[in-house]
C-alpha cells in the first residue's frame, strides 16, 4: 500500500489510510448513538438468548435459525425445486445441532476453539460522527411506521438482512475478526458492499420497488416466484445473470424495516461496522472491477467462469454480469460465489517483496525466545527509534517503550517466510512488522508453523487477530520493553529450543528465524471460503454455503425452446470441423467462452448400453469409473456423491465440516457430462481405435510429468491404455514418445514472471525442448477456487498463463502443445477437487483432458472414424 500519504483518525477514533483520493479503510469503530443497529449484531449476547430463549431471537441466532422458505401445495412449479432462500441451510445437520445448542448454552460450537482468551471490552469513542444527509430515492418504498413489525420487504432489504444475520452468528461466537476477513462479511465490512444475484431479464428497479412477503423469518417462495414473473421470457441465445451492489446504511438504520425485524434491544454496545459516512450507498461505485465473483448456470447445459464487470458512467454504477448461451431447454441453477479482491493486481504483488533478516544463531534464537527482541535488531535494536519505512510511509513498531504483537497459525505455509510477509501486508495499515516462527507457538515445524504480527499501537482490539490454535498467547498480547527485553517472557524458556526450530524455505534448515517489514504494494485478497493457507484453521468460514455466496434469492431459470433441435445440439455439433491445438486457447473473456459442458442420457442404451461400474484405486484413495473399451462414452459418467470425502494432507483433518460447500451437485448419482468447443468437435476412440492410431504412429509410450497434479492424471491415463501394446522402440528408431505434463503450474505460482521465464528456459528436466522423438502435451492451468501457497491462486493463475504460453508452446517456446484445462474446470472447481480443496480438479475435467489428448495424437490417422463427443 505504497501510496499511503496520510494516517488521520476518524472521528470514531478509528485509523484511515488515505491513498490518492481511495479511502482503503472501510471499517470503523461508531458510536452506539449513531449507528444502533450494532445492538442487532450483539443482541445474541442477550440474557433471553443466553437462556435458550431462541424464538424471541429468530433473525440473529445462528447458522441453525436460517431462512425456511414457505411453499403451498396451489403452485407445483415451484415445489419442484424447493429451496432456503437468504440463507441457505447449512448441509452438516449434526454441526447445526451443535450450534444451537452451544448457541442456548452460551458456548461455543464443537469445532470452534473452546480456550480462547477473551479480548478487553472496547471503550466507545468520545466523539459521535454527524449523521449523512439522507439520499432521495424515488425508488424506494416508504417507511412503514415505527412500531409496526414489516410483513414485506425489498430485495435489497432482504440482502442487508442476509449479511446482518451472518455477522450476529459470528458476533455470538466471538469471531467478529472472522467475519470481516473473508466473504460477505469482507465487502460488507471494508468495502461498503452487499452483493444482490438476479436471474435474466430482470429490471433492477425491483430491486427497490418489488415486496416479499415475510412472516417472521420465512419468505414467501410463491411472492419469489411472482416477482421473478415479472421479468422478460428468457429467450433463447444469450442471457445474463446480473449481480448488484445494494449496500445503503439507509437500509440499516434504527427505524428501518430490518433494523424492526430482527428486534432492536437498546441495551447492546457499539461494534464493527462500515464507515458510512464517506459510502452511505451504492449510487455510484466504479470499484467493481476490483472484485472478482465465479457464477455457474447448472441445467442441461452447464455455463462457468468469471463475472465480467460491467463500468461506471457518469449516471450509473457499475455491477457485474455472467452471460452464457441457452439452447437446450429445461431449468437451470444458479450459483454464484465471491473470491478475490483485487486479483489483476496479482502481477505486481508477484513482483514484491517484503525486507526480510534470517537468524540461525541458536543461541540468539533462545535469548529472543526469552523476550529480549533488542537482539533481532532493526526496531527493536539499541539505538533505533523504533520505527520502520513501509514505502515512503515511517510507522512505529516500538512506541512508548511498547509493543503490540499477536501469533497466528497457518494452515499450509510451506513458504512461511513469504507466506508471513503475505499476510502482515495483506493486513496493513495495521500490520507493521512480522516474525516467523510466533513466540508462543510450541514446536513448530513444517506442517505447523505461523507467524506473529506487530500492530500500530491505534490498532482497536477487533483487528488484532486472534489464533485458536496458539493457546498459551495472551489476546491481545500489549508488553513493555526494557533496553528491548519485554516484561514478560514470550515462551517458556526451557521450549525455546524446541519452538524455534524452523523458519521458512529451504526445508532442511529447520533452525532459521526470519523477521521484516511489510510491502507497500497494495495486495491481492484471496476472499473465498475454500481452502486458504492461513485462514482455513484459524479464521474458517462457518457456513461455506452462505458466507461468501452473494444473496441470492432465486436460484432456478425456466428455459422452454422452440428449436426442434433439442437433442443437446448432436446434430449440429457432428457438422463442426476437427478440433486442433489452435482451439485450444484459453479465455479470460466471459463474453467469449470457447465451450460448456453438455449432459448426456446416464442410461441412455444408445450413448452406453453396459450398466455404470467403478473400480477403487488404492494408489490415489478414490473411486474411478470403468472404462468400456467399445464404447468410450460410458467413462463419462459419474457419482458425485463420492468426490470430496477422502482427506490425505496435512492439517486438512482440522478443517471445519461446515466451512465447505457442498453443492446441489453432490446430489447427483446419476452424472454424465462432456465438455464441447462452440466452433470445433473432439472424437472420441474405442481401444481397437486407439491401438491402431499407437501402431500406426509408432507411439513407443505415453507418460505424465508434474507434481501431485500429474500424479492423479496418469491414473486416468493408466485406465485407457490398459491393454494397448504400444512400440518397441529398440528395434527401431523411428518411434515416438509422448508425454503429457501438467507444467508443475500451481507450484510455480510464487515465483515472479521473470524467474519463472528463466525456471521454463534452463530447468530442462522438468521442461525439456520437442525432438523428433518427443511430443509433448501440457494441460493449461486449472480454474482455482482456494489459495494454497503465496501467490497460489485465481489471480496468479491468470496473471502466469501468457508466461507459460510463451515459454512452452509452439515454435518460439519448447514446442510443447497446451491443452485448454482452465475453462472446462471452471464448472466443477468447488466439487470434484481431492478433499473439496479447491486444486485438484479431477473426475469429469481430468478425463476430458485425456480425450483431448487422444483426439489431438490421433485424429490425424483416424479422422472422424470415432464417435463425436
């Protein structure tokens, strides 16, 4: 956060960082007079809920008390696809059991940490800020009277009600600091947003103007379904999901329809809550490309990638958009999620580093064990003033003779040194200074380690992350220093040899000390609640459905076609040309998707005439389903109900049940599905087909390269070369080997695109030149939903896609061939991933791949003899 130019305090008390004209501090603390509807968010605290009094408390309770929706036998249509709409049941019945009971209780859930030292109470600020002038808004209906309990609300209303109701949950629990780091709790907490999903050819003037029915908590599904009715027919062609930011304090006030309905007790304290004093609402915004959101429409066609982001202009503001393109009649499902904020920065970010001193000294590493921090130097040595230059910003770490530091543990910090850096400046303006390993983290290692993090001395309490994990930490953690030595030692001095004992990369030196200072550029924020490298044990999601998920009150589209081509479009896509390895170019263009997935007939006889079989692989732990050597079809179909359920890496045992999206596709028993290029048809080869284009080409062997990645490819391979008699190539010299590497892509996403250039140019083992005995395939890099490592996500994915193009593929790189792998995973992200980790995309994605790849070696001797896909 480079351009920070001033630190100012607010009137609430609170730091706000200026950067040229961009408020970057969207969250302050406010004054209960002000902004009351902060008692809704701790009316759980209440002595009626303490007590198990849960009715009188519907709208703030927990996860459990969700929206119902409310379906009447007089419309079919709708009990066809019954749904929670707001706030989705969470699909672990036994946790939402747990939590409401712990919730009557007055502790805490089961997989929540139960030793979690409680912070001091905030003091409310001495200075009230003035309340906004109000906005006209034409739009919006009238307020009804004050002491009426409303039996309606807006869209928009019932968005803020959604948000509202998660941050209480989390409130109750005590996890206010989960909440505004990830998901709905995230934009609504820093940035000023509360994202609203409509389905196609809706006027957002409902968004203000149409009323729901509300019975207490339960919306009226038949009103959902009157309002969508209003929309346009969906034609057929091109649609859009269209997402809104609808935030306005106005919507939250004390005296509103929500604020009314969930039972204002003016008893409460202040809290979190947005700084409405510069963003009372959405008028106006021109930030949306900031924030990255993956939709996927599921029907008889399934459409997947990135919103695109429609701009501002100078009379609107702008909002995002998925557009796809109906042709196969029947009803659809929409789903949508929040995952980066500011994911094109990530080139940069790449390009950053944070300034970093290496200790090993083990007899230092025990006297700063001890708390004499004096001999890490920099701040904390003799003779500094105790300040640090983050950019061109001087910012105190030791300040009065004190200091503020706090211990977090991470979940999969190989990198722990950068993996720190990453986070202190991710949490900047806070954030000052970091070290790694934390003091009070009790032997560390490899797959338990973390960082601790020194605060502006102005940090409030609510910012200052807490770890579950590192029980013998104080929380907040506010010494005294004497000629650097704090007051109270920072571990058990007989520990200290064990607690130091690694550091960071390389892995076999395990007694390294690494501290440093933040980067100043401003960060990529990875928001989703699938797997992060640091967030995942300490700071999870508690209802992965919910808390990244922008409100989205009507799920299902209805599409009846005219077209009298409604077999799925095989007809037509048998007239498509050949696909080639031209075809194979990745789109970052949601207006240009290259293809969709299109379902095919489970137990249709004519696709697939055998009964569905799997076989287990006790290599990988995981079912695969049975290839039939005529009929090259029925590999395509799956059981959804099997993917996800088995953990293998470290630490993913720790994560919460609750924290992980199950979708509706988990349902599904009965799955089969192929990928289809809009311009270009793929073929698709019995065993005998196979065997002939392997004589005939002379193909000595076909082998997978990578890392974890290539690992679960070559069980795939291994299923349909089972029983091919490939060519010895020691009678001759004319044959060919053909590998197909997955580029060791996610693991080199923390590299910087120069080294990573130089990594693809002179690392020959991983990434050899094509001779005229090798033909080299590569998958491109996949449509990642998680954060695993520094720089390992979405947005590095992307920003490293042009580097590996340009040094692999074709005549100006190695010479290898990419096939497409982003695109098609895209739909399956969140649901066919090893242990839902949001990284290793198999089942339908992985064997389209080695379609893909049969079809490119083969359909120059074969032609269109196979069967079309």
């Amino acid at each position: 956060m480079g351009e920070a130019t001033t630190t100012p305090k607010n009137a609430a008390g609170a730091v706000s960082v200026t950067k040229n004209g961009d408020s970057e501090s969207g969250y302050v603390k406010v004054p209960k007079k002000w902004l009351v509807v902060g008692a809704v968010l701790l009316l759980a605290l209440s002595a009626d809920f303490r007590t198990g009094n849960m009715a009188k408390n519907l709208m703030v309770a927990s996860i459990a008390e969700t929206t119902k929706t409310t379906i009447t036998a007089e419309e079919d249509s709708v009990a066809q696809h019954t749904q929670h709409v707001g706030m989705p049941a969470v699909s672990d019945d036994f946790y939402k059991e747990t939590v409401r009971t712990a919730a009557a209780a007055g502790t805490q859930p089961t997989d929540s940490p139960t030793n979690k030292p409680t912070p001091p109470p905030s003091s409310p600020p001495t200075t009230n800020k003035p309340t906004p002038p109000p906005t006209e808004n034409t739009n919006k209906p009238q307020q009804q009277d004050e002491t009426t309990t409303p039996t309606s609300l807006t869209l928009a209303e019932l968005a803020t009600l959604h948000v509202l109701k998660r941050h209480a949950f989390y409130e109750n629990i005590d996890e206010p600091q989960t909440f505004w780091l990830r998901g709905i709790g995230h934009l609504f907490l820093q940035r000023s947003m509360i994202l609203l999903a409509l389905p196609p050819n809706m006027d957002p003037n409902v968004i203000h103007t149409a009323k729901i029915n509300v019975n207490n908590d339960t919306i009226d599904a038949i009103d959902l379904r009157r309002v969508q009715a209003t929309a346009t027919k969906i034609q057929q062609g091109q649609n859009k999901i269209k997402i809104y930011n609808v935030f306005d304090s106005e919507l939250f006030q004390e005296g509103s329809n929500v604020h009314k309905l969930v039972h204002y007790n003016k008893t409460t304290t202040p809290t979190i809550m947005p700084d409405t004093t510069t963003t009372r609402n959405s008028r106006f915004r021109n930030d949306c490309h900031r924030l990255t959101l993956w939709v996927r429409v599921k029907g008889p066609e399934i459409f997947s990638g990135m919103a695109a982001v429609v701009n501002a202009t100078d009379t609107k503001t702008c909002y995002w958009e998925f557009p796809f393109h109906l042709d196969v009649g029947g009803t659809y499902e929409i789903d949508t999620k929040i995952l980066m904020w500011d994911m094109h920065n990530a080139r940069a970010v790449h390009e950053s580093s944070c300034e970093m001193t290496r200790i090993k000294d083990q007899a230092v590493l025990n006297h700063i064990a001890q708390g004499n921090l004096a001999l890490m130097g920099g701040p904390f040595g003799p003779g500094s003033d105790g300040r640090v230059m983050i950019g061109n910003e001087s910012v105190a770490v030791v300040e009065n003779n004190a200091v503020v530091h706090q211990g977090v543990k991470g979940f999969k910090l190989y990198s722990t040194d950068a993996n720190c850096c990453q986070i202190c400046s991710r949490m900047r303006p806070y954030c000052v200074y970091f070290t790694t390993p934390p003091f009070h983290l009790q032997g560390a290692s490899f797959a338990s380690n973390g960082c601790e993090l020194f605060y502006r001395h102005d940090t409030p309490d609510e910012f200052i992350l807490r770890s579950h994990r590192i029980p013998s930490q104080p929380s907040p953690h506010r010494t005294m220093l004497k000629n650097g030595h704090e007051d109270v030692p920072t571990v058990n001095p007989s520990n200290a040899t064990e607690t130091l004992v690694y550091g960071g990369i390389p892995k076999n030196d395990r007694t390294s000390f690494v501290h440093g200072t933040p980067f100043d550029t401003k960060p990529t924020l990875f928001l989703g609640c699938g797997w992060s490298n640091w967030h995942s044990l300490d700071f999870p999601c508690y209802s992965g459905d919910n808390d990244d998920q922008p409100y989205l009150p009507m799920k299902f589209i209805d599409f009846a076609t005219t077209n009298s081509n409604n077999n799925n479009n095989d007809d037509a896509q048998k007239q498509l040309p050949l696909c080639t390895i031209q075809d194979e170019a990745v789109s970052f263009d949601p207006y240009n998707p290259p293809g969709r997935w299109v379902r095919l007939g489970f137990n249709d006889s004519t696709i697939c005439p055998t009964p569905f079989t799997q076989i287990w692989n006790d290599k990988k732990k995981m079912k695969l389903t049975s290839v039939n050597p005529d009929y090259p079809h029925c590999w395509h179909r799956d059981d959804f109900r099997e993917f996800g359920n088995f953990c293998a890496e470290m630490n993913c045992r720790f994560i919460s049940k609750t924290s992980t999206w199950r979708s509706s596709f988990h349902d599904e028993s009965q799955f089969m599905g192929v990928w289809r290029n809009y311009n270009c048809k793929y073929m698709e080869y019995t065993l005998a087909e196979r065997q002939e284009c392997i004589t005939k080409r002379k193909i000595s062997s076909i082998e997978t390269k990578g890392r974890s990645m290539s690992e679960f490819l070559e069980v795939y391979l291994e299923q349909l070369t089972e029983g091919i008699e490939f060519y010895n190539e020691t009678s001759a010299m004319d044959f060919k080997r053909v590998i197909v590497s997955t580029a060791i892509f996610a693991h080199r996403l923390s590299q910087p695109p120069a080294k990573l250039r130089h990594e693809i140019l002179t690392n020959k083992r991983d990434y050899p030149k094509v001779d005229n005995r090798t033909e080299i395939y590569w998958t491109s890099g996949q449509f990642f939903s998680s954060e695993r490592d520094t720089n390992c996500h979405l947005g590095s994915g992307v920003a490293s896609q042009g580097v590996f193009e340009e040094g692999l593929n074709g005549d100006g790189g190695l010479g290898w061939k990419m096939m497409n792998f982003f695109d098609p995973t895209a739909a399956f992200t969140y649901d066919t991933t090893g242990q839902h980790d949001g990284l290793h995309i198999g089942g339908p994605p992985m064997r389209m791949m080695l379609t893909k790849l049969f079809h490119h070696m083969c359909s120059g001797v074969l032609g269109e003899r196979g069967t079309v896909v």
